[in-house]
C-alpha cells in the first residue's frame, strides 16, 4: 500500500498514451506505475538500489550470496514457484 505520493513531473513523449504515476511504498522504497490502454497484460518490476556496498560489517558478499539464492530457486523450482515465496512472505523474509 502507498503511503507517500510526491509530485514528481515524469517526462515522456507527446506520442506515449501510458499513464505514469510515482508512488512510495511504507518500507521507503519507490515504485513507478505504468498503466497502458493498449494492453491486456500486467507486468510488475522494481529496481531497489542496494548490493555490495550495502553489506552489513562483518558479512562481506552478502547481497551476492542472497542474489545467487534468488537465482538458483527460480532455476531449480521454477519461477511460479519463487513469485510464491516472495508473496507469502512480502518480499521482507
């Protein structure tokens, strides 16, 4: 659910029928709605900006082992399988 909205002007061409919307999630992170009247499809994706140089002291290379993790359960169980771990537990566990 968003909490915050914040009037940012998001550019694009004059041709570009999509509706764009900023939002912020409770948990800080920003997401960029796109709706197009074109489609039928959804598609959700996120970019969150954090890896090596967020790393807690004392657990070097942790954001690369989580990755590889991530990685190898869709490889091994398939991705319907993986989009189910990330909903039952909201992305935070």
């Amino acid at each position: 659910m968003a909490v915050g909205k914040s009037e940012v002007e998001i550019l694009k061409p004059r041709t570009d029928a999509r509706e764009y919307r900023r939002i912020v999630l409770a948990n800080s992170l920003e997401a960029l709605l796109i709706s197009d009247p074109e489609t039928d499809k959804v598609a959700a994706s996120m970019n969150v900006s954090v890896g090596y140089f967020s790393d807690p002291d004392g657990l070097e290379g942790l954001a690369h082992f989580l990755g590889r993790c991530c990685r190898s359960l869709k490889r091994f169980f398939g991705f319907v399988y993986f989009l189910f771990l990330c909903c039952s537990f909201s992305g935070i566990r």
